[in-house]
C-alpha cells in the first residue's frame, strides 16, 4: 500500500477515535412533551381522556412540576445544603469504621500471642516428624509401585475394615441390630411374629367382611375389594394393582319349583332360602337399595339387588331353562350310584334328578365336581337336577339351601368372556347344560313323599335322616316336578383384583404370592372369609416387621384378593392369564387361603412335595391352639394339592409354580349358605379367641419368612424326587390294574438323576453355610452371585414340567408332573386302599380311559420333562 494512503487511512482513523458527540442538544429537554394530536385521517385513532372528540382540544390543562419532585444532580458533591449534611454524615461514619478496625486489629493480635503461637510451638514437632515420615513412606511405596495407586488402595482397605467392624456391631442405625452379617436374625423375626398376632383385629376384620353379602361383580363385592386397597396403603404395601377384569357370570332371578299331580300343583316354592327373623329384616333393609352405582376407573358399574339378594335357591354357573318330568332319587349323584340305577333299570329319560352335595365314590374316596354330576345325569338322560345338602353335616337345618358353583373347573377353570359370549351368550364349554337348583330338606320332602314304593328301594347308605326309607322313582307315576330357571346373565360383569407387594432387597425378581378367595355366595363368614381376615392379618404383620425393624425381605411377596372364585375361579385365572410371563418367571411359591379355618381339632396341609420339609419345620415353632404340643402334630399327613374350586390351581398347573393350603377343620358349618354368619360362627364357638386364627397366622407367617428370608430358597429337591418315586410306582400300580403295560423305567432313571442333583445342592449348601459361619456371617462377593444363580434354578423346577399342548383333552393344564385328573381313579388296591390322586394328570386320564398307546405317550412326555430339568441342574 502507498506510504501516503496509509498515513491517510491512519489519520481518520485517529480522528473518530478522538472525536466526541455533540452532547448540548440533550442537556436542554423540554419540561413538558408536546400534546398528542391525533391524525385527522387516522379514524381508529384512540381516544385521549380529556379530549374533546369533536373539536379534538384538549379539555384539561397539564399540571405543572411542583418544587423538588425532581431533583438535580450536584456536581463534585457541593453547591448545596443538603449535600453539606450528607459530608458531615460521611466523616462521622468513616470514624466510627476506623476505631472498629482498630480494636477488632488489637484483639486479633492478642489472640495470635495468647492461643495461637503456643499451639503452632507446640505442633511444629510433630509436624516435622509426619513430614518426615511422610517422606519415609513415599520412599517404601515407592518401592512396591506407583504411591498413588498404593496409597488409594490402603485407603479402601482402611475404609472397608472400618465398614465391616461397625455392620458386625451392630451400630448400623438401619440394621437396629437385627443383621447376622449379610442377612436378618429369623429367631428375631419369628418371635415378633409372636408376639404380634392380633386376634382381637382378627375378629374386627371377619366380623366386617360377613357385614355384607359379597357375591362376586355385586356392591358389597366391590366395598370389599377397596377396604383390602385401603388396608394395603395404610399399611404402606405397595398396591400394584386394582385390576378390573369382566367375566360371564349369571345371578338368581326368576325361579321356581312346582309339583304336580296330574294338572294340579299340589307343591310349589319360590325358591329362597328361609331365615330366622332378625336375618330376614336385616335381608329386608338390603333389599330396599335397589341399585347401588360405583365407579372404577372411570368406569360405571351397576350392582342391583336381583344380583345379590343371597337368598335365591341359586347355584352359579347354572343353566336356565324350565323342565318337567318325573323324579329320581340318586344319592350324591356318583358314578357308582348312577351305575346302581341303571343296573336297577331305573328309566332317566325325561327325569328330575335330585341327589346330595358331595359324596365320594367308594372306588377312590374322592369327591367330584358337582357340575361333573350334573354332566353324568345330562348324559343319560336327564332334563335338570334338584341338590339338597349332605344330612351327615349336622350344621344343616330344615330350611338351609346350600349353593356351589356348577362350572367343571377340571375342564378348564376360567369365565373370562369376549364379544363373541355377549353377542351369541353361548355357554363355556365347563359349564353343565341342564338346569341345577339347590333346595331345602323342607322343601325336599313332600317331593320324595311321591317316591314312595316306587322304582327300587334304595340301600341302607342312601338314607335321609329328614325322610323315610329311600326309593329312587320311576317313570310309572302320576307325580311330576317344574324346575323353572331365568338366571340374570351378565356376559361382561365387572369384577375385581386386588394385588400389593412387598419388594425384596436382594432379588426382588422373585417372588411368593399369598392369595385368598373375596367373594362369597352370601355373608360367607367361615368359607371365605376365615381366609380373607388371615390374608389381612399377614399383611398387618409384615408392615409391622418393617417398621420395627426397617426390615425387607431378600425376595418380594405379593398379597392378592381374588374374586370370582365362585364363578370357576375367574380371578385367580384371569390373574394367571393377564401376567403369564411375569409370573412365570418371579413366582416361585403360591400359598392359598380360603377356608381357612372351620375347627380346631385338625391341620390340613396339602402342599407341592418340594415344600414339605419347609412347612414341618415352621410348624414345629408354632403351640396348638388346643392340645399340648406344637403344631406338626396336629396334622395327620400331607398329600398333593386335589381340589379343582381353589385358586392355587391356576398358578400349579398353568404357572408351574409350587403351592400349598394350610387349614384348621373339624367341625361342620354351613357352607355355602345364608347360615354360615359371624353369629353362628360365635355362637357355636368354632373357634373361641381366636386362636386358631391365631395359630395358623403364625405359622404361615413363619412359613413364609423362611421361604423369602433363608439366603438360599428352601426346597428341599430330594423329597421331591423320593415323592415323585412313589407316586410313579402308584401309577404303575393303576396301569396293571387296568391290564395295561406301562414302562416306567425311562421317568424312575430322571428321577434319580434328580434326587444325585438334590445331594449336590444339599452339599453346596452345607459348604456355603460353613464359608459363611466362618466369614463371621458376611457372604462373600462372588457366592453372593452364585447363590443368586442357584436359586434362579430352583425357582424354574416346576416350571419344566410345563408344556405346550397341556394335557390331552384338557390344554389348558400345562403341568404334566402335578395337576387333577378329570376322574378319580377307579377301582381300588388288593388292601383295600385308593390309589392315589393329583400326579402325572395326561397319564392318569388316558389309564382311565382305556388308551394304553396314550398313556404311553403322556407317560414318555413326562421323562422329557424330567430330562429336561436334571440338565438344567448338570446332572
């Protein structure tokens, strides 16, 4: 660039640098702006207050400034009197400051002298010395490696000592001393247990629940469920769900029983069950609500008084209709009494069955399903069966009417309905086809009247104590029974799960579920809510474990209040259905609850064989309510889970998940009926205090402390397997009965590569415990982990005995070592005794049935299975 434009461009550059605005035009602002005049073109122009809109002038004057409003600013701080006030203030401030620095400067000089040299005279030596020292160490870890690394790593050494002598202390504030090293003292626990059952709340609680009938989907169902959600958040469980499910279900309405001789109704009865006076006007008051409406989840659900008045002689899942013929007496209703009429050549074409809840066959001494009953009458014949209850249960009276669902949950448990159900109302195939009403003695009478010297003249054992001797009908008679059925059918009815947990603080993948039926078929004091008020009452007593204690347990535990158990167990199926993976893989114990307690004179225990060790052992730390001595004595033996009606079977033999029911019996009650209440539950003593209640609390307590708080899940794989060995020579046994040839070596051979697993588990466990003892109680890192695996294994034993497709006829069963078979075995041992019942279900159907190659199948099935599991444990 030219030497003369640059000087040029650096010159201008100076000049703007240098220059300053001209300043003098904004020192001099006017004291008023000038008035707004609006535009005279501008129409939407606003208006001024003051102004007048037609000459647009304005009509009030500005006001002018008063004196001082604004004020001036001084140059330099003079010029004024105010400002010569403000420098007097100034001075004598800045003279104060001064003499304060000067003291606070004196104090701090006297406190150095006095305090703080002697101190650092006294610190320098032993400063020289760490530094010295210091040095020293750098040196020696200099030697080992980096000091950095070396110095962090003694730290953590340090740190870590000092972590594990406080935890063994027990100065841990979380632990309140109740830690063993790694794991909670369970003597503790058990013994708070103790000293924590409540029978007084017990007794407020099963008083509550038998305020209300609660048939299931009705109003009184619905208050219910909502009091255990509220027990479950007041005792800071967390509630997982509130699941609202639809399922079919059918309620009492228009019914009806008439006799007629010839044309003329000589007998008739509406159908409802005859209660004392007090009973009857409390019934009365219920019956004035004629709709009650509540809301769940945004959704309206109606339960009227025609759904559930718990009066009406109805039985659900029963089928509508109205049929007229002539009456046969059939005992309960077995096959072997059904064989006993048509080898009597008692005609049941066109018949009226009637014939007694439960009984068992004589060939295996089960029960089975009434619906099965209804199902054998349909098949030869039959057009509708009138049920009276058993005369052997003494709690019965005159006018008891006693109702059980009908639905054959051995078919398929379940009445979740879809579309298709409320468009067609089509029936689920476990249902029965012909109408089943249940009837009193009283009104049972003047029908077997007409029986008299007709037909056959019935044995010894089909005797009625209300009637005289038993004859079983015939079609010769001028007698003949109306049954009228109009059932209010709800394809879509609303019913209602309750779930909380408890989340464990190891593996809270895991899980145990405890779950109890809600609903009932009136007040249902004994059965079920004997099981709901325990089910509350181990809710109580394990938030009071965690407040005493801060306690969790190492795996989680559910709370579940089913409903529709009456209704073929719809909640517990719908549950099982709805969260199959989930369960599948967390639930590695089921313990079920219903009638729970019904005596006190004896222990029921049926349970998967893999829990029995567990349950004996927690039965030994529990005092019979009645007798002197702990509560394994009070049971006579345990056997395998059999009943179809209860809950645990979706979780056997869907879930693959090992279960157990515990109960007190003994004596008779009127189950199913508007007599089994809380005043007669009092008033006969079935259990005075409570204490059975209080005894079976405690020991499922106890049961399931040790099932989720043992560092290692507690089955006991060896008697599993010597069980499974027992049941499948029984098995045997039936087969050669039945002239069939089953090989059985090829599952006995899985069997005892089950039980060497079992021995190894037992061996690992037994040097775990000892590596631990020896640790002072705290569990190393990496057997920490492979406890943890060990337990994943146990967890999925039964779960491999599941299988897709279920058992034959029957799919939905999927657990192919336990489950019920469709009929009891037939026929019984060279001693007299029944084989035996709830194992090897495929196996056992297809013996039954006569299909050797089947049996065969199922039979070759279940040592898959088998082989498929001991390879899972390496064996």
């Amino acid at each position: 660039m030219p030497n003369g434009l640059f000087a040029k461009l650096q010159l201008q550059h100076n000049s703007l640098a240098t220059a300053k605005p001209e300043m003098s035009g904004y020192n001099h602002l006017p004291l008023e702006p000038p008035p707004y005049v609006p535009d005279s073109d501008d129409e939407s122009a606003p208006l001024r207050s003051g102004t007048d809109t037609g000459t647009g002038t304005s009509t009030e004057t500005a006001r002018p400034f008063e004196p001082f409003e604004i004020e001036e600013p001084l140059a330099n701080g003079s010029g004024s009197r105010a400002g010569g006030l403000r420098d007097a203030t100034i001075n004598s401030t800045q003279e104060v400051f001064n003499r304060a620095g000067e003291a606070g400067q004196r104090f701090a000089d006297t406190f150095s002298s006095k305090v703080v040299m002697p101190i650092t005279n006294a610190l320098d030596p032993l400063c020289a010395a760490y530094r010295a020292l210091h040095v020293r160490f750098d040196q020696l870890v200099g030697k080992i490696g980096n000091p950095l690394i070396v110095k962090r790593l003694f730290y953590v050494i340090v740190v870590a000592s000092v972590v594990y002598v406080v935890t063994l202390s027990g100065l841990y504030p979380e632990s309140a001393g109740s830690y063993n090293g790694d794991f909670f003292d369970q003597q503790q626990l058990q013994q708070f247990v103790d000293d924590n059952v409540d029978v007084k709340r017990m007794e407020e609680n099963l008083q509550y629940f038998s305020s209300m009938p609660h048939v299931a989907g009705t109003a009184g169902d619905l208050t219910l469920a909502r009091y255990f959600e509220r027990i479950m958040k007041d005792a800071g469980v967390s509630v997982e769900e509130f699941s609202e499910f639809s399922s079919y279900a059918e309620y009492g309405a228009n019914q009806s029983l008439k006799l007629y001789k010839g044309n003329d109704v000589v007998f008739e009865s509406p159908l409802i069950e005859q209660t004392d006076e007090k009973k009857a006007q409390k019934e009365v008051k219920r019956a004035e609500k004629t709709e009650q409406t509540e809301s769940i989840s945004g959704t309206a659900q109606k339960a009227q008084t025609t759904d559930a008045d718990p009066l009406l002689s109805f039985n659900p899942g029963s089928c509508s209709g109205t049929s007229t013929g002539h009456l046969v007496y059939a005992n309960y209703g077995t096959r072997d009494d059904f064989k006993f009429l048509v080898e009597s050549q008692v005609d049941l074409t066109g018949s009226v069955v009637m014939m007694k809840y439960h009984g068992a066959d004589s060939a295996t001494g089960e029960s089975i399903q009434e619906g099965m009953k209804v199902n054998i009458a349909r098949g030869l014949g039959a057009i509708a069966v009138l049920f009276i209850s058993d005369p052997r249960n003494g709690a019965y009276t005159m006018d008891t009417v006693e109702r059980h669902g009908m639905d054959i949950s051995r078919v398929r448990p379940g009445n979740s309905a879809g579309q298709d159900m409320e468009d067609s109302m089509e029936r689920l195939d476990s249902l029965p086809e012909i109408p089943a009403v249940p009837i009193s003695w009283r009104e049972a009478v003047p029908l077997l009247k007409t029986l008299e010297s007709l037909g056959i003249q019935a044995p010894d054992s089909w005797k009625l104590n209300f009637a005289g001797e038993p004859w079983t009908g015939s079609k010769d008679t001028e007698y003949s029974v109306e049954v009228t059925l109009d059932p209010a059918k709800r394809p879509q009815k609303a019913m209602w799960n309750v779930i909380g947990k408890i989340k464990g603080r190891e593996q809270d993948e895991l899980a145990v579920v405890i779950g109890a039926q809600r609903d009932a078929v009136s007040e249902g004091t004994i059965y079920p809510n004997t099981g709901s008020t325990i089910l509350v009452e181990l809710i109580a007593l394990f938030a009071e474990l965690q407040h005493a204690f801060n306690w969790k347990p190492l795996r989680s535990i559910y709370f579940a209040s089913f409903d529709g158990t009456e209704y073929n167990l719809a909640g517990s199926t719908n549950l099982a259905s709805q969260k199959v993976h989930t369960l599948r893989r967390e639930a590695y114990a089921y313990i079920d609850l219903s009638d729970a307690v019904s005596g006190t004179s004896k222990l029921g225990v049926s349970a998967h064989p893999m829990l029995w060790s567990t349950i004996r052992k927690s039965l030994r730390l529990v005092q019979d309510p009645v007798h002197n001595r702990t509560l394994d004595g009070a049971v006579e033996g345990m056997e395998t889970l059999r009943d179809a009606s209860k809950n645990y079977i979706p979780f056997m033999s869907y879930l693959g998940v090992p279960s157990m029911e515990l109960r007190f019996y003994g004596d008779d009650y009127a189950k199913g009926s508007a007599q089994d209440s809380f005043e007669a539950f009092k008033s006969k003593n079935v259990d005075e205090g409570m204490e059975a209640h209080k005894a079976l609390s405690a020991a499922l307590a106890k049961i399931v402390l040790a099932l989720v708080e043992e560092p290692m899940i507690p089955f006991d794989i060896v008697e599993f397997a010597k069980a499974m060995d027992h049941y499948l020579r029984d098995l045997g046994d039936y087969a050669e009965a039945k002239k069939m040839k089953l090989d059985t070596s090829g599952v006995l051979k899985e069997l005892l590569r089950l039980k060497d697993a079992g021995r190894q588990y037992d061996s690992w466990l037994q040097a775990w415990q000892e590596i631990v003892t020896s640790s002072g109680g705290t569990e190393p890192t990496l057997l920490s982990v492979n406890r943890w695996t060990w337990n994943s294994k146990l967890s999925q034993i039964e779960k491999s005995m599941l299988a897709d497709p279920g058992v034959r006829g029957r799919e939905w069963y999927k657990n192919h070592a336990f489950g019920p078979q469709l009929w009891g075995p037939d026929g019984l041992r060279s001693d007299g005794s029944a084989y035996e019942w709830g194992t090897f279900p495929g196996v056992r159907d297809a013996i039954f049935e006569g299909d050797e190659e089947l049996a065969r199948v199922q039979l070759d099935h279940v040592r898959q299975l088998f082989d498929i599991l001991t390879r899972g444990f390496g064996t």
